[in-house]
C-alpha cells in the first residue's frame, strides 16, 4: 500500500497573525487586515484555508475508502506547494522588511506549531499500540514511531522499500508520518537554501552593482527554479527506475515546494481577479479533482504525473481572487471549508492511528458505520487537540524563549525514542526459544501422523519461540543478503552446509523467497549430509523461462529483471560442474504466467518451469523439486495467533483453498517425474484431510502470510531426507 500524510504548511509569528487563524471567527475577523506594502504583513487567503480542507478530505477519505477515492493520496502533494508558497512568502518578506533572515526564530517557529501536537499523538498512539495491537507488530511500529519522532519516517519507509524482509511488513499506526517528516526536512534546508541565494546576490551586488542578477528576488528565482527543475527531472527518473523509493524520498518531492515557492516569489500578494481568475482556479480544481478520481495505486507517482495536482494548486492559488459566487474563493472561504482547514494538522495526525488500531481494539474489521464514527472522531479530536494543545503551547509562555523552545523540543523527540526502545523491548518479554525435543514423536509435523497420537494438532504446549520472534524473522532475516532483490540486476550468491573442500558433494539452491525459505531446512539437512550449498535466489523471481507476473507491479521492470537473472543463473549452473544437483522452490500461485518475447509456450505457467529444468539436466545436474507451501488467509500468521491466542484454528484454512488447483511448479514436478525430477511434496506435514494448520506441534508454520518460518523448515529437514 502507498501511504499518504497531510502536511502542516502554515509560518506564523506573532508578526504574521493573519497566515494563520487560529479559529474560523478568526478567519472572518482578519479578512479585513491587509497591506499594501510587499514588506508588511500579509494578506490573510481564506481560500487557501478552504484549499487545505479540500487537501486533507482528499487524503483521508482515500485512506477510510480507497476504492472511492482511489488517487486521493494527491491531497500531499497540494500540501506540498502551499508549504513552499506559504513558507518562501514568509521568509522573502523577512528579508525585505528586516535584511536578514533568522533561521534561529524560523525553526523555533516551526517546533512551536509542530511538535506538540505531533509528540501527543505519538505517546497517545504508542500507548495505543501497548493497549490492543498483537505483540508482533511492537518492533516495526517502535522502530517507525522513533522515526517519526525524529522526523526521518520517510526514510525508514524508503529503506523497507528495498528491504525485501521488511516489504510485506503490516502498515504501522504511524506510517503516515512519512510525508510530516518531508515537511520537516523541507524546513531545515529550504532556508539554508534561500540563504545561500541570498550570498550569491550580495556578493554580485558588491561586484556588479547594477547586474540584474544582484537582485534578491531574481536571484531566488533563478536559484530555485534550477533546484526545482534538477527535482523535477530526478523525480521521473527514480519514479521509473524504483518507485516504491521514490515515492517516500525527499528529493523527488522537492519540486512541488519549488513550484510553490517560484509562485510567491513571481506573484507575490497579486492574483488574477475576475473571469480570467476564475477560470484559471476552476481550472485548477477540475485538475486536482482528477487526478483524486482517476489516479490509482498503480499509476507511476510522483514523477510526472504529479505535476497535475501540483499545476492545479498552483493555479487555485494564483487564480481564486474573484469573492463573487462563481469563483472557487467563495466556496473555499466558506466556514465549513476554514473550519476543516483550520484543524487539518490535527485531522491528518489522529486519523491514521484511528485506522490502524481501532480494528484490534474493537476485534474486527471496520465496516461502514464503524470507519464514519472514526472520521468523525478524527475532526473531534483534531478540534481538541488544537484547542487545548496547539494554541496554548503556541501562543504561551512555555515556549516563548527560543532556547527552551529548542531544549523542549529535543527532550520530547528523545522521550519518544526512548519509549519506542521500551515498546520493542517488551514485545518479545515471555518469549523464550523452544524447549521441546525434536526428537519426540508429536513435535511440529510429527503432530499430523495420526500414529503418533498426538491428539491436538496444535500441540499441548504453547508454541516456542511465540509469535513476536517468529515474526521477527521478518525484520532480521537469518541470511541476510543472500537474496537478489526485485529489480537488482545482480546475481547474489552464498554457501551453507560444509565448505567446499571438505563437501562430498555440491548441491544449488534456485527460485524465488519461497525457495530461500528453505535456507534453513537446506543448511541443516547438507550439513548432516556433507554437502556444500550454493544459493541462487531473487526476490518474486521463480526459475522459470516463462515471463512471471505480479498483479501489483506498476511496470514490467521486474519481469524484465527475472528474465534477465534466470538467464545468468541458468549459465552459472551450466558452468559450474561441481554441482551436481540443483533444488528448486517457489510461490508459484503468486503469479501469472506468459510467453518470454520470441516464443510461444502452450501453458507458459508448467512450461516455463519445465523448460528450465530440462536445461539443467541437459548440463548433467538432477533436479528436486519443492511443491508450493500451503497459501494462508492472507493475514501474517504471527499476528493472526497473538490476535486470537489459544484459538489457532482460527489462522487455518481449508485444504482446498490453501493448495488450489493451480499450483504450477506442482504440476511441472509431477509431470517431470518420468523424466528424473525428483519432486518433494510435503502437504501432509502441512495439513490434514480438512485443514491447513498455522501451528502445528507446538511450531508455528509461518513467519509472515507465506513463507514459512525457520523452526518449521528445520522440523521438516526429517521428511525432505526420506523423500529424497
């Protein structure tokens, strides 16, 4: 899932009340005060209000109903260029006023408006979290509540991106404060930015007096107009190249401010009035409105389809002059519309959390009702937040002195560190490793021969180690680094069981995630067998010569990529004489399935892998097959037992839903059995005759929604070394 945040985009100061109203009847109150001077103060824009209201609705309703606002996520990039406008107009009239601009009293600004009611919502939520959500989530959230603190959330997100253990991680109460923490960033170098512009012009004004150049403002506009564009270019490149990263980093969203930014410097306090006004800023919303409607978790964002929000914005900036009732300014200046974009920090800040913890705190999905009580709940709490928190800390005495501002603000972003650290401490409190013998008859598979008695397939004891550090399987991946990731052109390769000079034989391991599943199965079993293992696996690539298919990529980058790995993989193998066995694996009901450019397979989806294994035996190599592990629910198991503890049957899944019909790698092992494939089949140490168990002899099967977890591959090293 993409993940969207309202951004705080307001400067205000004791000298600039009119920026930021405080309250809707502060809205009708300052309307009034204005100036004519481009050093004064500045002209109070209610339709930016309004503009905000339709910004954070945009998100939220996205994110309670995304199939009803599919692109609502675009209302962060509205935010985006009112910041920048909003922010560089402030800062440019600083300078003309005073001569100088104090990043000191800007950023003291900045932690007044922000952190407090950030950092309330951020304990609120920690404690949450404590409250109602499954252990098994504690560690990821901790890790992206500590994040958010410090205001780097954007990146521990873009780190995941490309982390392949991290990729299928839940969405965290927090994880909307990726797009706050560009703002943030925004706010430290945007200034130091301006300030070097500002250099630039000083020194050619001591040189070049009468230089154009020397100009502060045209010296802004050429230095940010060169950083947007070089944004600009750089967001449509990574877009295509990696969009999951680009989506979170910074330099692919500076652009937007820029566009905000050159609008101020270039407008200033003017805007187009009458019908030209009005057709520009209906214009703009007709803009943003289509892409909130039409845009969609697969369109490629930010890149260039970005720049239709943030066109629209800006021209609903430049163009809402007209107060008459057929400009957007009348309605956007309405009180409905001032009073949500008053609150809108606050909306943004409570919503996600609501979202996210409330179903674990109610036990069952939202429905309807349940997620209109939430968004209603959401503008309350951001009412009162804003009333009892944001105004008082603002505008009082607590925070009047910079200095204590600054102390204030660093203790509060360590407190939330801290507790964070506290938070993952205590998810794996009371979870120690397992302490059965694996040698007895009813531990882990052993549980499902009905010789052994065992009588619940479960287990009598509960499972060891629990669910939260079978999850953390997930963020510390026992062989990091072994496993190509999703588009990474590299062949990664690494050696378990014995060392080659003391192996009896050498054996590869190929395929997909699911096949690195079975690392610990595969270093277990090679090293009782004095093998050496060689790995060759990518993530979503099975060893196919068919072109795999995955429903949620936005482009054929991976498909390409696969092809391309399967190729150089199916040379080292052919190259490498020492192996002398190759075993495969992969999630082959993940995929679809079709024909590689220049050929034509009759079932692409059993051919392709029949293909490639036919290869591998033409270059003197046996082949063993793994069939498909069972398919689960689609929760993550671990949280799905810490959920429902001691009712594991209600993580199970029928039999016939968990191994459907298509499971190709399943047919091609079968289907090659005449030809010497050896093929490993293993449901019966997954299921019974009904059910497909997600804990089975007191061993819980899954780390995640699919891959199987490294106590259970070990457990089944005893029926992998029959069956071969």
């Amino acid at each position: 899932m993409q993940g969207h945040l309202l951004i705080e985009s307001w400067a205000s100061n004791g000298k600039m009340p009119e920026v930021l109203p405080t309250t809707a009847s502060d809205t009708r109150s300052r309307a009034s005060r204005r100036t004519g001077s481009s050093g004064g103060a500045a002209q109070f824009r209610p339709e930016i209000q309004g503009l905000r209201a339709v910004a954070v609705m945009a998100v939220v309703v996205y994110h309670f109903w995304p199939t009803h606002l599919s692109g609502g996520y675009v209302g962060v990039d509205v935010f985006f260029v009112i910041s920048g406008f909003l922010i560089t107009s402030h800062m440019f009239r600083e300078v003309q006023k005073t001569g100088r601009l104090s990043l000191v009293k800007f950023w003291a600004r900045r932690i007044r408006r922000l952190l407090p009611a950030s950092i309330f919502v951020l304990l609120i939520t920690l404690t949450g979290v404590f409250l109602w959500v499954p252990p098994t989530l504690w560690e990821t959230t901790a890790r992206q509540v500590a994040a958010s603190g410090l205001y780097v959330q954007n990146w521990a997100l873009a780190s995941d991106a490309v982390d392949y253990s991290a990729q299928h991680n839940d969405a965290t109460a927090v994880q909307h404060f990726w797009s706050l923490s560009v703002e943030e960033q925004f706010y430290v170098f945007w200034p130091l930015i301006l300030l070097g512009l500002l250099y630039g012009a000083s020194r050619l004004t001591k040189y070049f007096p009468d230089s154009p150049w020397a100009s502060p403002r045209v010296a802004m506009i050429a230095g940010l107009s060169f950083v947007g564009a070089a944004s600009f270019a750089w967001s449509i490149v990574s877009t295509a190249q990696d969009p999951s990263v680009a989506y979170f980093a910074t330099p692919t969203r500076v652009w937007e401010f820029a566009g905000g930014a050159l609008l101020a410097l270039t407008l200033g306090e003017r805007q187009l009035k009458g019908i030209p006004g009005n057709v520009l800023a209906w214009l703009g919303l007709g803009l943003v409105a289509f892409s909130a409607l039409y845009y969609t978790s697969a369109t490629p964002f930010p890149g260039w389809t970005a720049a239709v929000p943030v066109a629209g914005t800006m021209l609903v900036i430049a163009g809402a002059g007209s107060t008459g009732l057929t400009g957007p300014r009348h309605w956007l200046s309405r009180t409905p519309a001032t009073f949500l974009g008053d609150v809108s920090y606050g909306i943004y800040l409570w919503h996600w959390p609501l979202l996210a913890i409330c179903p674990f705190a109610f036990g069952q999905p939202l429905e309807t009702a349940g997620k209109v009580g939430l968004f209603l709940a959401g503008i309350g709490l951001a009412w009162v937040t804003k009333v009892l928190i944001e105004d008082p800390l603002r505008t009082g005495a607590i925070l009047r002195s910079n200095l204590r501002t600054y102390l204030i603000g660093a203790g509060a972003m360590a407190t939330i560190v801290g507790l964070s650290f506290a938070l993952a401490a205590l998810a794996y409190a009371g979870e120690g490793v397992s302490t059965s013998a694996r040698s007895q008859p009813c531990y882990g598979p052993g549980a499902l021969n009905a010789a052994n008695k065992c009588g619940s397939v479960a287990g009598q004891d509960a499972p060891a180690p629990g669910p939260a550090l079978v999850a953390k399987q997930n963020t510390e991946p026992l062989y990091r680094g072994c496993q190509a990731g999703i588009t990474a052109p590299e062949v990664v390769s690494c050696d378990l069981g014995v060392s080659a000079g003391q192996a009896t034989a050498t054996v590869a391991i190929v395929g997909d995630s699911h096949a690195t599943a079975w690392f610990p199965a595969m270093d277990e079993l090679a090293a009782a067998r004095k093998w050496h293992v060689k790995t060759y696996t990518k993530s979503s690539c099975p060893a196919t010569t068919a072109r795999r298919i995955l429903p949620s990529e936005k482009n054929e980058d991976g498909q390409r990529s696969c092809l391309a790995w399967n190729q150089k993989v199916n040379d080292a193998l052919t190259a490498d004489r020492s192996i002398s066995t190759v075993f495969t694996a992969a999630y082959s009901t993940a995929y679809s399935f079709a024909s590689p450019e220049g050929r034509t397979l009759q079932d692409p989806a059993v051919d392709g892998f029949e293909d490639a294994w036919r290869g591998w035996m033409a270059a003197g190599k046996r082949v063993v097959a793994f069939d498909d592990a069972p398919r689960t629910n689609g929760q993550s198991v671990p949280t799905c037992l810490a959920k429902n503890s001691g009712n594991a049957l209600a993580c199970a899944l029928p039999r016939s839903k968990a191994y459907p019909g298509n499971t190709a790698i399943g047919r091609a092992g079968a289907a090659m059995v005449p030809e010497g494939v050896k093929q490993v089949s293993l449901r019966e140490q997954f299921c019974d005759q009904k059910l497909c168990y997600p804990v089975v002899g007191s061993v819980i099967v899954f780390r995640d929604n699919s891959h199987i977890s490294a106590e259970y591959s070990r457990a089944l090293v005893p029926y992998i070394s029959r069956q071969l």
